[in-house]
C-alpha cells in the first residue's frame, strides 16, 4: 500500500513542481539572453529589460525552493487535518505507511529542487570558461584522490559518506519536526494553527538549545584535543561528522514518534 500512497502523491505533488521547474528553466534562458545584452548592449532601455529578464529568473529560483518546502507543509496538513483526513484515515493503511508517504515525497523534491537550481543557475550564469574550469577542477581533484595514501583516500570516502547521510537526515528531521507541530497543534480544540506555530517555535528552541550544548560538550572538545595532530585529526573529524548525524538520526526519531502518535489517536478516533 505503500507503493501506492507514493504513485499517488508524487503524482499530486508533480503536478505543482514540474511546471514550476519548466518555467524556471525557460527563465534561466531568459536571464542567459539578459546577461548577454547587460555585456554587449549599452542602451539603458536594454538594460532595464535585462535586468527585468535576470531579476524575474531570481525570484523564480527563490520560488521554486521555497514552493518545494511550502508543498511538504500543505500536503500533509490538507491530507491529514482538514476534511480530506477524513477519507484518509478510512484507507486500509496505517500510520506509518502515511507518515513514510510523505517524508519520501517531501526528500525526493527537497533533492530535485536544489539539482534544479543549481541546474538553472548555471545554465543562466555560467559561460563557457567558468565551466571549463570546474570540470578541470573536478578532473584535478579526483586525480589527487586517486594518488593520496590509501588510509586518507578512506577518510575522505568516509567524509563524503557522513556527508550525504547527514544532508538526507537533516531534510528527514526537518519534515518531522514541521509534521510533529501541525501534529499536536491539531490536538487541541481551539485555536490549532497558531497552537502548530506555538509548537514549532517550541521545537525549533529546543533543538538550538540542545545543538549549542552539542556544540560545547562534544564537537568543540573534539576538535580541541585533536586538530593539531593530523592522525588524531582525522578521528576528530568522523567525531563530529558521526555526533551531528546521530543527533539529526535522534531528533527524526522524537519527532517521528510524536506525529506517529498524534496520527495514530486520529486513527482510532476515525
């Protein structure tokens, strides 16, 4: 059922995303065009129309991204709180699957949405030296790695490894934490939009409060006592990297009992 939930969410969801990304992208050739002329043409008419097409491109890009996090908020709020909840929670499906459902939805657009700015940026900014630089860059960079000692070749595959896991736990807590307050914010009777802002402002201090402590007791310390000693270095380093993804792997935890919980109780009352 899972299966299911997925095809028909990425489905609702694609509708909204993908033609902001195709309007996106017949932006970033407008800005490409705009900067050309910005170059090459001195009339102010001309400029003032360029600086339109690079302007509009911009606000595109900021729209998209925030759209892709705008989205991962209404979908389960409209899914789960409002009257469609109703016809939701008579699915022959639990909790979890509904929970699950929308955190891969929200990820995979979390993912496409920065590959599609980043995409759009280039296409709209970068010429041809700028790109036959990086590429250079990154030729150079793996033909270092390739010739490093083998015990640093495996500390940087493991960097890069924590990396990824921390960037999809970090996007994973994020949708917890905003799921968990709508979650409990509708528990109540009155008042339950502000009462989900007043929980996430909670969330939200919380979890600075506990990754400034983090940050005291544990990664500053480990970098205290090993930086300057490159073998113990490179222990200190998979040290933070491995306390800040078992904290994001925590907080996704907490948070995705909460919603469960809250979810659960909806449920039963169906």
């Amino acid at each position: 059922m899972l299966s299911k939930l997925l095809k028909h969410e990425f489905r609702a969801t694609a509708r909204v995303m993908l033609p902001l990304y195709a309007l996106m992208a017949v932006l970033a050739g407008l800005a490409r065009v705009s900067v050309y002329l910005l170059d090459h043409q001195a009339s102010k008419a001309v400029h003032w129309f360029a600086g339109l097409g690079v302007g509009l491109f911009i606000l595109s890009v900021l729209v998209v991204t925030v759209m892709a996090v705008v989205l991962m908020v209404n979908r389960f709020y409209k899914n789960f709180m409002t009257d469609e909840g109703y016809v939701m929670f008579t699915l022959p499906v639990t909790a979890n699957q509904l929970v699950f459902s929308k955190i891969i939805v929200s990820v995979v657009w979390f993912i496409a949405t920065a590959a599609a700015d980043a995409a759009a940026l280039t296409a709209a900014f970068a010429n041809s030296h700028y790109i036959r630089s990086a590429i250079d860059l990154v030729r150079m960079a793996f033909e270092k790695f390739t010739t490093v000692d083998h015990v640093l070749r495996m500390h940087i595959t493991g960097y890069a490894a924590e990396g990824v896991v921390i960037g999809l736990l970090a996007m994973i807590a994020t949708c917890l934490v905003v799921y968990a307050s709508i979650s409990v914010g509708h528990s109540f009777a009155n008042h339950k939009v502000l009462l989900s802002f007043v929980a996430f402002g909670v969330f939200t201090t919380v979890l600075e409060i506990a990754g400034i402590a983090l940050l005291i007791s544990v990664i500053g310390p480990a970098f205290e006592r090993y930086f300057m000693m490159v073998a113990d270095g490179f222990a200190a380093a998979h040290t933070v990297l491995l306390t800040v993804a078992g904290a994001e792997l925590l907080v996704s935890v907490v948070f995705y009992f909460l919603t469960y919980a809250t979810l659960k109780r909806r449920l039963n009352m169906g």
